[in-house]
C-alpha cells in the first residue's frame, strides 16, 4: 500500500511511519518537524516532506508528490496534531483558533485532498488520530477536548459521505502517549502521570507503536468492514468510572 502520514517526524506519526514501512508499504511523511532525520532513521525510500498542514497549498503538494512518487495514494494517517494545559480564564482567542487550525483543519484538509484521488482510484482508508478527549471532558484542556471532539464528529460525517466512494474513515483514540510531548509535559509537571495510571485499568500510558499498530489496522484490508467508528487505545481509560 501507499501511505501518507502527517506528523510522520515525531511521536504517533513516526511511529506509524515505522510501522508502515516494516509492514512493506511505500511511505510518505509529511510535518514542519525534522523531516530529513526522520527519514534517515525510516530509509531511504520513504519521502519527507516538509510543509504545514494548515496550509491548502502545502498539503496539496504532499498530496500531489506521493502520487506522483509512487503512483497512487491508498492510505491517509492524520497525526499531526498540538496539545495545551491551561487554564480556561488563559485560554487567547489566538491559542484556540490555532488548536482547532492544526487539530481540525490540519486533519481536514489532507483527507479531503486524498478523498477526491481515492474516489476516482478505487477507494481508500483514512484515519484521524484523536483522542479520548474527544468523547469526555478535561480540566485545563478546553481548546484540546474542543478540537478533538471535532475531529471525532467529522470523522463521522465524512464516513456517512465517503463511505459509497469506497473511502473508510475511522479514527483512533488515544490516552496518554509517551510521546516527545507528553513526555515535555511530565517533566514540567504538568502531566498528571500518576493520576492517569490509576485510572487506566493497565496501570500505564500507551507507548507510541501501540497507536501505530491501531492506525495500521484500521488501515489493511482486514479491517474492511470497519467504518465511521472511534477506536479507544486506552488501555480500559474510558471504561473505568471508579472515583479514586
């Protein structure tokens, strides 16, 4: 398969990337990150490409070149993504519009951009990665929980639309992923690590490859009659409604 994954230089994004080169797929990456090193460590086949998903012009480039590079498109993981803990009193009309630009319209455009080659080439999967913040609220993550709620809710809607086209859309949520930016948060001590542990029925945060091999799934042909649904990679997260 051909893949194209934004965020693909760091966190949930490389990984996946990872995941979709061992299992023999021709993988591009796109993100504002280190997009050269990433590829260093992925190979030399796989194709960087620097741009921002916000930006119509940048991501239909990405899109164009992975087509033209490998002669198709099947896949779509939208991973690029941001994260804010503050509180709502702080939260700018600045920093808000921004969450919902890179979460939301970020995940938009590069699946809307890919649905349109898809639904003249056979179809195709894509794959939103949102978060269990999408389906329950977080103190200190308004613009966060707002964004990913989005992405749930468009990931639906696209479903119920691309869905005839022969497009699967589906979404992935995580919990705490030992992310680079996850990981910035727990040091600063600003991550709830502890709390999130006691919560999660496993005992711990999810380590990135866990996420990936979701994505992948609900990416391959064994996945073919799962459509318009939010997969939780929480560990039991959302299932426990014990007070601690």
């Amino acid at each position: 398969m051909i893949s194209l994954i934004t965020g693909g230089a760091q966190g949930i994004g490389f990984s996946t990337a990872q995941h979709f080169v061992r299992r023999g797929d021709k993988v591009a990456i796109m993100d504002r990150g280190p997009v050269a090193e990433a590829r260093e460590k992925l190979g030399s086949d796989v194709l960087a490409i620097e741009g921002d998903v916000r930006n119509p012009a940048d991501v239909d480039a990405a899109v164009a070149l992975t087509i033209e590079t490998f002669g198709g498109l099947d896949t779509v993981v939208t991973s690029a993504g941001i994260v804010a803990v503050e509180p709502a009193f702080d939260v700018t009309a600045e920093a808000f519009m921004d969450m919902m630009a890179v979460n939301v319209l970020g995940s938009f455009l590069p699946a809307q951009r890919a649905a349109k080659y898809m639904s003249e080439n056979g179809g195709g999967s894509i794959v939103f990665i949102g978060s269990v913040y999408g389906s329950v609220g977080a103190p200190k993550r308004t613009a966060y929980c707002a964004s990913k709620g989005a992405v749930h809710n468009m990931m639906q809607s696209l479903a119920t639309e691309w869905g005839p086209l022969g497009i699967r859309v589906n979404a992935v949520a995580p919990t705490g992923v030992r992310t680079p930016m996850v990981q910035d948060l727990i040091d600063r001590g600003i991550y709830n690590l502890t709390g999130v542990r006691n919560r999660t029925p496993l005992g711990r945060i999810a380590e990135p490859n866990e996420i990936a091999a979701a994505a992948a799934f609900l990416s391959s042909p064994e996945s073919s009659m799962i459509h318009g649904i939010v997969l939780p990679v929480d560990g039991g997260w959302i299932a426990n409604g014990y007070t601690w």
